[in-house]
C-alpha cells in the first residue's frame, strides 16, 4: 500500500498507465479528427463564394417562418459549383438580415433544417439585434460580431459571415449578394 493514498501499488501502476492512454487516444482522436473533417479555412472562419446576386421568394417552400418578424429560415444558394448556406431572418416588416448558416463555434446550423432537435433552433433576439444559436447560445450582432454577454455558454467566438441583402416587399423577394 502507497503511504500517501493507501492504495496497492499495481493499482496505482494500472491508473498511471489508463491515464496516459486515456491522454494519447485523447490526442490521437482530435488528431485524427481534424484530418478527416473538412472545415471551410480555419475552424471557426468562411470562405467568401465568388457567386452573383441571387434573387429568391419568401412563399418558396422552406421559407415559411420569415412571414412574421423575428422567424429565421435556412436557404442554401447555388451556382456552379459554389454553393453558400445562409440563415435568413426577418429582423423588421421591411428588412431581412442573411448570416452564414453555420455558428463558427461548433460549426452547426443555425436556421432550423429538417432534423434539428426542438429547442435547438436559432433565436432572433430583437431587443440587441443578434442572431443566437440554438446549440450553445453563441450571440452575434446583425453586422456579424460575436457579442460575449449574450452567449453565456461560450467565449472568445470568431464573428460570423454576413451577407448584404435586400428586401422588396411589394414583391415579397429577397436578394443576397456575395
């Protein structure tokens, strides 16, 4: 028995070495991880698309929720082969604001898609005008700055891509330009 911990010496050899594979799986999976994630650029980040103006309806199926102020709703655009995922919301009667899908903390989605857990859908908080993730609170303001005392299950979050858009209620379309 150990004089400090009272516990037999091969335990404590066999704890010791748990320990350090427990450290070095650890490891090794975050490596390994990162090897066989395809994040855009650096965790955290977007890459900017090199797509033209697009012009998309707000009675297009999917879009639903942007009928009433504060509704948020997930639009993926395409050309080409770029394609960009964009979290939509209806910050006024008049106004829509476009924000990269994807929360730069844990890379999930922001807007609700099919699948996404009730209560996890992001919020539109009017009173700061940021947009929140559902999965961990992270908070960013409409011009895409990370704002730490709106996020109190985070810190020290990269900003996220915002997009100029447009609104033209007489027709109920919008258009994202990149």
């Amino acid at each position: 028995m150990s004089e400090k911990t009272g516990i037999p010496p091969c335990m404590l050899v066999a704890m010791t070495r748990r320990r350090a594979l427990m450290s070095a799986a650890t490891a090794a999976g975050a490596l390994g991880l990162a090897a066989c994630v395809d994040l855009p650029g650096e965790f955290g980040s977007v890459e900017r698309v090199d797509i033209a103006p697009q012009t998309f309806s707000l009675d297009d199926e999917g879009l639903e929720a942007l009928a009433t102020v504060g509704g948020i709703a997930y639009l993926k655009l395409e050309e080409g082969d770029q394609s960009v995922e964009l979290a939509i919301v209806r910050a006024g009667e008049d106004e829509l604001l476009a924000f990269n899908h994807l929360c730069p903390h844990a890379n999930l989605g922001i807007a609700p898609v099919d699948g996404t857990p009730d209560g996890f859908e992001g919020v539109w908080l009017a009173d700061e005008r940021a947009i929140q993730c559902g999965w961990h609170k992270s908070a960013f303001k409409e011009d895409g700055t990370y704002v730490d005392d709106l996020s109190p299950e985070t810190t020290g979050i990269a900003n996220i891509a915002v997009y100029d858009i447009t609104f033209d209620r007489d027709t109920n379309t919008g258009t994202v330009a990149f």
